[in-house]
C-alpha cells in the first residue's frame, strides 16, 4: 500500500452512530482515531432528511444521547434542523471535530492478515486501522424502485432523502411514491402548495395521533436548572416504551386495541367510506413500522388530493400507470421508498481474508454476533448492525449499547497485549442468531401478515431486536472472550482452533 496514516481505530460515518462512538473513544483515553464522513458535514440521517415536516417520531428527550441531555428541545417531537443542530453542537462540545475528514468516502476496506490491521480506501485518500467501527446508518442509501419509463419522464425526480429545494412545488401535479414515516410527513407538509397531489399506495399504514406540542420556555428553563428533570423524563419515556415490547414481541394478539385507536384517528378526518377503505389495513398493527401523524389524514381528505391504492408500475410519458390501470399526469414524482437496510451497502466494500467481500457471505442474510461482529472480519464492527433495530423506542438506546460493546472489545485488546484481533467464532455468530430467530418468531413482524422492510429476500427478520433495550443493554456489556477466537501476527490464523467452523447461513 502507498503512503497512509495508520491509526487505531477508524469510524466510519458521522451521523448519531459514529459520532457517539467517537464521544465514547474519547472518554476510554483513545485519541489514536479517524471518523471518516463522506459528506461535508455531520449528522447523517439528519444531514440527508431534509423534506418538509420532516421530524423524529420517538420523544426528543429520549432520541438523544444520554451522556449530552438538551434542555432545550423545543418540540416533544423536534424537527430535522434541530436535531441536525443538536449533533453539530455535540460534534464541538466533546472535540471531535479534528478527528473528522469530510469528503472521505470509504470505498474499500480490506483485511491484512499478515499485519493485523484493515487498508481503507476513501475518495480522500488511504488510512490503516487495527479496528474498524462502520457506523454507516441502517437507513442511508436511498432505495428506488426500477420503474421501466422512468428515464424518460420529463418532469422533477426525486428521494425524500435527496430532496431538491431548489425546486418549486407550487401549482404543480406532484405523485408521492410510498405510505411509510417519510411520505406521511411530506403529504401534510406539501398539500397545501401543490395544484394537485396523488399518493401511489401499495399498503396503507396504521397511523396513531401524533401527541406533538410545543415545549414552552418556563418548561425548558426547569429542565435547565435542574437537570434530574430531563433525566426523570427521560426515564419515563424509555419505561413506557419498555412495558410495550411484550405485546410486540409475545403477544401480538393484545393489540387489536391499538388498532381502534388507530381506525378512530382516521374516522375523525376521513368522511368518505371509499377512501377509509383504501386506508384500512389489513395486518395487524405493528407489523410494519407504526406511524405518527395528525395531520396525515386530514391532508388526505382535501379536494386536492387523490389516493391511488395500487403500486407503480409504470411511467409512460409524464403519465404515471398504476397496477390497477389507472392513469395519472403530473409534473414531479417524489419517492418516498425507502432504504437500502438489509443489502447493507456498506458490506460490498468490506473484503475478509479470504477475499471475500461481507455482502458475499452475508448473501444468505445478516448475521452478526451481538449485532457486532461478523465471522471472519476481525476486528470490524457494526454499529446498528444486524438485528438491533427498534420498532417502538430510541435507536439511541441500541446505539449506546452497541457503543460499550465496543469500548469493552478495545479493552479486551489492551488486555490480551502485543499485536492481536478477535475474530468472532462462527459458532457463537450462529448462536446468537438462533436465539434472536427462535425469539422473533412469535413477533408481530413475522407473524402480523405483512411484508416489510425489516424482512429481507428470503423473509427472514434481520433488523430488529425482539426484546427489550434493557435486554440488549445486558447482552452487550461484556464481550465474552469466548465467543471469539484470538489472532496474532505470527502465524496469522486463529490462535484457539476456530479455522475449522463454518458459518450455516
Ligand atoms: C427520516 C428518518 C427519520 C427517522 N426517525 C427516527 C426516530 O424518530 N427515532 C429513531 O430511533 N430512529 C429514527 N430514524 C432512524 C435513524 O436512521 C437512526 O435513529 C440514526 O439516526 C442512525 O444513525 P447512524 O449514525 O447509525 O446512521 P446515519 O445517521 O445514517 O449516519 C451514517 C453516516 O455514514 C456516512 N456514510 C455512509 N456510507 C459511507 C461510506 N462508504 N464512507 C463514508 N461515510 C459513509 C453517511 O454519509 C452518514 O453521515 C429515522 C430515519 C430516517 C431516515
């Protein structure tokens, strides 16, 4: 390899993941360190999102870091620029911006066996790290459905993550592509601009009241001078969402009273029995992610607006078809599609020492030992990796777990001396992801009647944790040395017999 700083460890991504880890590698006395961004600046999901209305839908004082509460926060449920202003203040707070290299794309990280330490190429130029903490995002590189005609639409194009501010949406035919958090956002944001607005919906989401307000200046100057009190709400926040899991993850029977809720929600704007019938699902609630809005609904009932419930298929001109044949001519099609989450983009750029890429021997699915550690990528962790996604409470929480994983596993190598990495044993992988598969079957995500983007090709869940974040919390304290095998330069090879184990996928 040509010239290239070598550091201890690289991070990979700026967004909530990578700068809490940088936060935490500071505070373990770790200075040896790089985060690589590939953008201009940080924040991540909350850099890309910027579609009006576009807001988290977990409490602000719990989608935040422990370690830097926010007394301020001005919303329960605090928009886009806010949180994006939030980790720009964190970045300063803690010092870490002399460790961040923006416009660094990695574009390939590779194993070096005989030295112990991973080459990473980024558009930036090459670094070498003894261990490599990818904090790339679940839900960071826009997914676009193939629709055959799309090239040659003539009008607007674009993600939700991608949105184009330059362009004007007033008095134009504008189609939303998708029902899930961004577009029931969007929707309310854009109806009142556009001449005419057409939802393209392939399956209706549930949707409960969004319980958002104001949080006001007397409430926020308690929170300032006495600082238990955002921890207090903090608590109770977390705790709600904790006795909820259970109905989620054991008993998904029980919420078929979320459902009334939910159906009331939409009685109470929508009059018109042929569009509440569209908008009913039919799986049960919490089988695709619940959505939050107030406004959704009422958006959906104005005169400009027109609901088309059947897929795109095609775009013919600036028509757009759908599957159930219907015709409509806009000007600006925005898709609100989604990510790519289980294809985890970032795995085609990790290659092992075999010379096999991580997407390669993911190809059956994702499978990482504590939602960290892939089988024979040493000393290469994810944050927000496979299976540790939420669908009722605070990423944050998964994040910070994932975050003392780490700290204990950088630990662990000072512990062991000399030159060493942990290759995480193929056994221990397949344990732990037959726990997490046993435990997800009863789940409303497997078991709800509805295909979702926490299943992958093969309709197995990959993404989310079936317990509680206090359970992830405990599982990732430690790391079990015995989960792994121990490498050392000399001979290159696992030093406790694991060459011989197979990952079954
Ligand atoms: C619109 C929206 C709303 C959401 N709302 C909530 C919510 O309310 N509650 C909740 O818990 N979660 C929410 N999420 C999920 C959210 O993604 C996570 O909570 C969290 O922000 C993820 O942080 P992250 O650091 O892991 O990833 P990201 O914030 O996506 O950051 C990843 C970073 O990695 C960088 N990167 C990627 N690839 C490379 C590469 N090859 N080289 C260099 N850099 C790279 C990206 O540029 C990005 O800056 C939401 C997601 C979206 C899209």
């Amino acid at each position: 390899m040509a010239e290239h700083e070598h550091v201890r460890v690289a991070v990979i991504g700026s967004g909530f993941g990578g700068l809490g880890a940088a936060v935490r590698l500071r505070r373990e006395g770790i200075t040896d360190f790089v985060v690589l961004e590939r953008a201009g600046s940080v924040g991540g999901t909350w850099r890309d999102n910027s579609y009006p209305g576009c807001a988290c839908d977990v409490p602000s004082h719990l989608y935040s870091f422990s370690f830097a509460p926010n007394p301020d926060w001005p919303r329960s449920f605090s928009g886009q620029e806010h949180i994006r202003a939030y980790l720009e203040r964190v970045t300063d707070t803690f010092g870490l911006r002399p460790h961040i290299r923006f416009n660094a794309e990695v574009k390939r990280m590779t194993w070096d066996a005989e030295h112990l330490r991973w080459d990473i190429q980024t558009t930036a130029g090459d670094w070498s790290a003894d261990v490599v903490v990818s904090a790339t995002g679940p839900l960071s590189e826009p997914k676009l459905p193939d629709v055959p005609g799309l090239d040659a639409f003539p009008g607007k194009v674009f993600h939700s993550a991608r949105w184009d501010h330059d362009y004007d949406l007033r008095g134009k035919r504008v189609a939303v592509i998708g029902t899930g958090a961004s577009a029931i956002q969007i929707v309310p944001s854009i109806q009142p601009q556009v001449e005419k607005l057409t939802l393209f919906q392939r399956t209706p989401a549930w949707v409960l009241p969004r319980m958002d307000r104001p949080i006001g200046a007397a409430e926020r100057a308690v929170h300032r001078a006495l600082p238990f009190t955002t921890k207090l709400r903090r608590g109770l926040l977390w705790g709600i969402r904790e006795l909820q899991v259970q109905a989620f993850t054991k008993h998904p029977g029980e919420l078929g009273f979320v459902e009334q809720l939910a159906k009331r929600n939409m009685a109470r704007a929508v009059k018109d029995p042929e569009l509440r019938a569209k908008l009913t699902p039919d799986y049960r609630i919490g089988c695709k992610r619940i959505l939050l809005s107030s406004t959704y609904y009422p958006a959906l009932a104005q005169p400009n607006v027109d609901v088309v419930a059947s897929g795109l298929t095609e775009v013919r001109g600036s028509a757009l078809v759908a599957a159930d044949g219907t015709e409509t001519e806009v000007d600006a099609i925005i898709f609100s599609t989604g990510f790519h989450v289980t294809d985890m983009p970032i795995a085609e750029r990790v290659v092992g020492p075999e010379g096999k890429t991580l997407s390669e021997v993911w190809s059956g699915g994702m499978q990482a030992l504590r939602g960290a550690s892939a089988a024979g990528f040493p000393n290469w962790m994810t944050i927000i990796g496979p299976n540790t996604g939420l669908g009722n409470s605070s990423m944050i929480l998964m994040i910070e777990s994932q975050l003392n994983y780490m700290a204990d596993y950088l630990r662990q190598l000072d512990v062991l001396g000399g030159r060493a990495a942990l290759d995480a044993r193929p056994s221990a992988v397949r344990a732990w992801n037959h726990r997490v598969q046993e435990r997800m079957k009863r789940t409303v995500w497997n078991t709800g009647g509805c295909t979702s983007w926490y299943l992958d090709a093969g309709g197995r869940n990959t993404t989310i944790w079936p317990g509680t974040t206090a359970e992830f919390r405990r599982a990732t304290r430690r790391v079990d040395l015995a989960e792994y095998a121990v490498l050392r330069p000399a001979d290159a090879r696992p030093a406790t017999g694991a060459e011989n184990e197979e990952v079954a996928a």
